[in-house]
C-alpha cells in the first residue's frame, strides 16, 4: 500500500517548491513524524546539528541567503534554546520556518484528569507558541488536520511577506495525518501597495529635500537585500548620480564594486572618507535601514535632513506617510529622476583605499614597530589582499558575529552581493560560527568566518556539523584569550600598555587547545602567530576540500584596532 500523504508531506512540499533543500534538525519524541517524513522526503536533506542554536544560526543564514529556511526542534527543551537565535533572525530580518510539535490530545486529556506534568513543559501545553509569538510574525499550533494546508500556507506566505521567521507546532499526532497535496503553484509574498494619496505626498516631500540639498547621499539597509529589491536600488543610483553607503547590518545588498559606493557607514569605525561624507551631507535618503543605537549621532544630528523609507516607517524630515510602501516609494523616486533634466548628478565618489589602507593606518599604533605581530587590521590587510589577488571575493560568503573583527571587516571593500553576514543589529556574541553551515549550504559559495575566540568557544561544536557534512568552510579563530568588544565598553584603558592596566577576570577567557579540537571533531587546522605565517595558510587555504578548516589567528591580548578605539571613546 502507498504511504499516506501527510500534514509533514504538505509542509515539505511546499518547502521544497521554494526552494529550501535543507532543513536544518534537532530530534524529539513529540516531533517524530515530522522528522521520520523528513528523513524519507526527496529533495529535502536532513542537516542534523549539534545543538539548537547551532541549527538556528545556520537557518538564519541560510534564509538570508537562500530567501527562506526551516529549523526542526523539540518541544521546550529544544524551542526555549533556539530562541535567542529566532529572536536575532525577528531583529534582523531573516525568514525562517520554526517547527515543533506539542503533546498530542491524549496526553492534554490525561494531563488535565490526573494533573500529569509531560516531560519538557513547563505546565502550560501553549507556552511555546506564546513564546515564540514574540519574535516571529506569525505563530500557529495544529490541533487537527482540518484546515492544515491553509493554515501552512498562510504562515509561509506571512514568512516571505515580511523577511521575518514564523512558528507552526502540531499537536504530536498530527504531523502524521492525512493531506491533500498542494497545488503545483508555489507560494509568493503578499506584495502591499500604497495609499496613492500618501505616496504622492511623500515623494514630493523628499523631491523638496534632495532638489535643495547640495551633497544627498543614499543610506542603504537589509531591508532591500531582504525584500528582492536591490536591482531597484541599482537602478535608482544609477538614474540620479547620487553615492551610496550601507549600514553594517546592510553591508552588501549591492555588489560593492560599483562606482558610486563610498564604503559602509559603521559610525565611528568607518573609513574617514565616509565619516566626512555623511558628517557634511544635507540630505540622507535612507532606504531599508534598521537604526539602531550604533547611528545615535546620525539620528541625533541629520534627523531633520533624512529621508527615511522602511517596511515599517515613511518620514521625510518632520514628516510622517502612513500607507506608504518601500518599494513604490523607490520606484516613484526613479520616475522623478527620470524626468529632471538635472539628472543624473555626476558627483564622483572618494577614491577606495589602495593597499595596504584602510588597514594599516588603523593598526594598533603599539605594534606598529612590529610587523610580524598580527593585529586585527593586520589579518584583514593581508587576509584581503590574499582573496583579491586570487579573484575569490565572487566566491565566498562571510559570516561574524559581534565582534572587534566584525567593525574592522566593515572597511572592507570590493565585496559581492549578499556575501556579509552579521549580528550587526542584534549583535550576538557567537553567531558567525553556527552561521557558517548555513550560509554555504544556502549559498553554494564556501564560508569565510572570522571569530572572536569567545564567540568561537560558545558554538565550538558547529565545527563539528561543518565536518559531518563535508562542508570546507573556513575558520578563522582570533585568538586573544579575551572578550575584548566587551572590555573595550567596560574600560577601555584597560588596552594600554603597562602591568598597572588589566582586563577584568570576568573578561579573561581558558586557553583552548584549537588543534587538538579541530581533530576531535574530524577538520584540518593551522597556527599562525606571525603575519608570514598567516600568508602562507592563506596560500594553502585557496584549494578546496570536503573539510572545514579552523585557523587559530594569535594575537596580541593588548591588540585594540583604531575602528574599536573610535567606538569605545564616544
């Protein structure tokens, strides 16, 4: 007899036809008929993961390249560690599909007639899904199969719509229900017009901005990588002549060797030319950009001057537009462009940094008489050059998590389109090793990770996931034995020299043995402690394997990149 298609079989079908060829997994009792449907689904690979944050942080990367991903995870136990994970995918706009399941009915009526406690609850069954309403834009738990397949679609479609994760659970037994198949047809996003009248008032209030303004610049986010619209984006720089730069978060929604791109506004980590640049522009037309506190002074000091157009947000000055969307606000832009004769401006963007800059003039200045000692401006200078001079930058996709590390790669130029991955918004200490397996299998391109030692020591066991599954990412462990980013916030003088000053215990990190772990968990792995070294791993590193790499990168305890310096002094 042929096996039933299920409420499981429906959803990964419809996973599928969006092109989600990997769900990432945790196993569970209650969730097993959907994992034992997904072990025999073809077209779909089981990626079984260390933890749940490693599963989540892969999914999270995996969407933002992919444009959608799913993560597997247990009832409770499983969901409740996932969930810093989900929330910084919420934060930062990253579509990912959360699947669980819950006690069946039989154990909800027995729980009720003897007061059974059911392992992984808390006591409230829809505690979960309560939970998870927080950080996703839509949350369902399946009590029965009636009506399953609009309940799933509508909570895909909610996924696309907004770039934003959403939650389904079913009661333990209903994943392994009977199904209607869906129709051939895959889903699309709701796509959200605008009010005609306030999208008209909007645009000729910006019009006013930018046709007084002397130095307009364009302020680019993730919202428009996120949302498909970046070709737009292209096409509105390239009608007005206007220069572009990017928030870390948005670091590459375009591909960065374009004329026009100025380099990325980090605040006070950025390159000069770009500080100077938004310090003396009359009008930023910001576009898909989540503020967050690293643009205080920006909001502080341009408010009146910017032009704000989000998913959620449409401000020109003092002006607010309820109804107005972000991609008819670009489009209308571009059709008022194409009708000034003054347009396109020819205003012609800084000369890019030539090597060895930005790096060298933002090297420690302790260690600027010893160029052998790697400092982190120092990994990036030769690190860079190394992926430029063998034509790799089309064919990597880097991932960091908050670190000193992740404002220094920032200066970086010459980047392709949705290659940088970070928890720039979210800013979350660990998040660029988990990220790695997700963001090669969404990718196809080969991760480049660069990790603080912290960050690495909180998810050391992806590494094991990226060996599982053959995958060649690459590591780089930036080995201080401090949580450095956090010191610099909590005294930054504790970076000078001299025994009298000290980093805080609490900011002191064990010493790890990094070769013995890559082998324990079956990678290859290097040393370097001098800038020759690390050149000659880099060489090594071009030919491709079917093994992930760590590379422990040792530097200086007392190493403060002038990026992190700017920051910490604010």
């Amino acid at each position: 007899m042929a096996k039933p298609f299920t409420v499981a079989d429906y959803l990964l079908t419809r996973l599928k036809q969006l092109e989600v060829t990997e769900v990432f997994q945790i196993p569970g009792d209650y969730v097993k008929h959907f994992t034992q449907a997904l072990e025999h689904f073809k077209g779909i690979e089981t990626i079984g993961t260390s933890n749940e944050l490693d599963a989540s942080y892969a999914a999270d990367a995996y969407g933002r390249t992919r444009g959608l991903s799913a993560v597997s995870l247990q009832y409770g136990v499983s969901t409740y560690s996932a969930l810093n994970a989900i929330a910084g995918a919420y934060v930062e706009r990253s579509p990912i599909v959360v699947i669980s399941a819950t006690p069946g009915a039989d154990a909800r009526q027995i729980g009720s007639m003897y007061n059974v406690l059911y392992h992984h609850s808390t006591g409230n069954l829809n505690a979960d899904q309560e939970i998870f309403e927080k950080v996703t834009v839509a949350a369902e738990t399946l009590s029965t199969s009636v009506d399953a397949p609009r309940k799933i679609d509508d909570l895909l479609i909610a996924a696309l719509t907004h770039q934003r994760p959403v939650y389904i659970a079913c009661y333990k037994e209903v994943w392994n229900d009977p199904c209607p198949r869906p129709p051939k047809k895959k889903l699309k996003p709701i796509i959200p017009k605008s009010e005609r009248a306030a999208l008209k008032n909007a645009v000729n209030q910006a019009w006013t901005q930018i046709t007084n303004a002397t130095s307009p610049v364009i302020f680019a986010g993730v919202e428009i990588l996120r949302h498909g619209l970046s070709d737009l984006l292209q096409e509105l720089i390239d009608v007005s002549g206007i220069l572009y730069t990017t928030t870390s978060l948005g670091k590459t929604v375009l591909d960065e060797k374009g004329e026009k791109f100025v380099g990325t506004y980090s605040d006070a980590a950025s390159i000069p030319a770009v500080t100077k640049l938004i310090q003396e522009s009359d009008c930023i037309i910001s576009l898909g950009t989540i503020i967050t506190d690293d643009y205080l002074w920006l909001v502080e000091n341009k408010f009146s001057d910017m032009i704000l157009s989000t998913t959620e947000e449409m401000r020109a000055g003092y002006f607010t537009y309820e109804g107005v969307t972000l991609k008819d606000f670009i489009k209308m832009l571009i059709k008022r462009f194409k009708k000034d004769e003054n347009y396109p401006l020819s205003i012609k963007a800084p000369a890019q940094p030539t090597y060895p800059e930005p790096w060298l003039s933002n090297t420690d200045p302790k260690y600027k008489e010893h160029p052998e000692v790697i400092t982190y401006n120092r990994f990036f200078e030769h690190s860079m050059k190394f992926l430029k001079d063998h034509k790799l930058l089309d064919d990597i996709v880097m991932t960091y998590g908050v670190s000193s590390a992740m404002y220094v790669a920032t200066n970086a130029y010459g980047l392709s389109k949705n290659s940088y991955i970070s928890s720039a918004a979210w800013q979350c200490i660990g998040f660029e090793t988990g990220a790695a397996s997700g963001a090669q299998l969404g990718s196809g391109k080969r991760a480049w990770t660069i990790a603080g030692d912290g960050g690495f020591m909180m998810i050391a066991q992806s590494l094991s996931t990226l060996a599982r599954f053959k995958l060649d990412a690459v590591i780089f462990v930036m080995s201080n034995k401090v949580y450095a980013i956090e010191q610099v916030f909590v005294d930054i003088t504790s970076f000078e020299a001299g025994p009298e000053h000290t980093f805080d215990a609490f900011d002191i990190l064990p010493t790890w043995d990094y070769t013995a772990l890559a082998t324990a968990f079956g990678a290859d792995s290097y040393r370097v402690e001098t800038v020759t070294e690390l050149n000659d791993v880099l060489k090594k590193l071009k030919k491709r394997s079917d093994r992930p790499t760590l590379v422990e990168v040792v530097i200086p305890e007392k190493n403060l990149p002038q990026q992190m310096y700017r920051i910490g002094i604010e």
